[in-house]
C-alpha cells in the first residue's frame, strides 16, 4: 500500500509540473498562433485584392472570387509544430548567457572505452575549448 501511495505522488508531482508549464507557454503558443492567423489573412487579402484587380475588365458573368485553402500557415498541424517547439525550447538545457551543458562524449576509436567522458574533459587550464562538428559539403 505504502508503494502505491508513493507512485501516486509521484504521479501527482509530474502531473502538477506538466500544468505549470502548459501555463507557462499558453502565452508564447497563442502569440504565435495569431502572428499565424493574421499572415493567413494578410495573404489570402491579397490574393483576392489582386484577383479583383485583375478581373476588373472582366464579364459579369464571371464566377465568385475564391481563395484556395491549400496554402494556409494557421492549420492544426502548424500549430502543433508550434506548441513542440515552445516545449523543446523551454525543456533545452543550454540557455543564452549560463553554463554550457557538460555532455557525454562518444569517442571515435573503440580503444579508448574507459569509461564515460565529458566535453569538459578535454578542457585544459584556461585554454578555450573549441568544437569542430564537421561538415558535410
């Protein structure tokens, strides 16, 4: 009983943490959902100013104006994107201006398995530690 009441904690804890953040980032995803919403309707004004523009000497017996859907930046799937990004962000562990992230480092030649290394293992003394990640061009 004594396990479970301690599972239930826990669950609660992470359950509290997860609405702290979605909380938190509401703010910043409804932003950049309107900056969204307000290109779609910026574009879509457009295209039908320039349409109408156009079809000025047109007949009468022209069809109605109609914008295609097909190219819209406000969908569910940017918006999700948007809300991943917001959490990827806040979750990241390097900031602007803190500490660089001391991660583990895989080394290339399989003889040197001694054990798990970090990048600020290769740190000596006040030398800067430069990173070079290759480039595939």
């Amino acid at each position: 009983m004594e396990m479970l009441h301690g599972s239930a904690g826990v669950q609660t804890a992470k359950a509290l943490k997860n609405a702290a953040v979605c909380l938190m980032l509401l703010p910043r995803f409804l932003l950049a959902a309107v900056m969204l919403w307000l290109l779609d309707f910026l574009c879509i004004r457009r295209k039908v100013l320039m349409k109408m523009r156009e079809s000025d000497v047109g007949s009468p017996d022209d069809p109605p104006l109609c914008v295609s859907d097909s190219n819209k930046m406000f969908t569910l799937e940017s918006l999700r994107a948007v809300w991943y990004g917001q959490k990827l962000d806040f979750f990241k562990t390097a900031h602007l201006g803190g500490a660089a992230p001391n991660t583990e480092v895989v080394p290339l030649d399989s003889e040197r398995q001694r054990g798990a290394q970090r990048i600020l293992d290769y740190a000596r003394g006040r030398r800067p530690l430069i990173l070079n990640f290759g480039s595939c061009s």
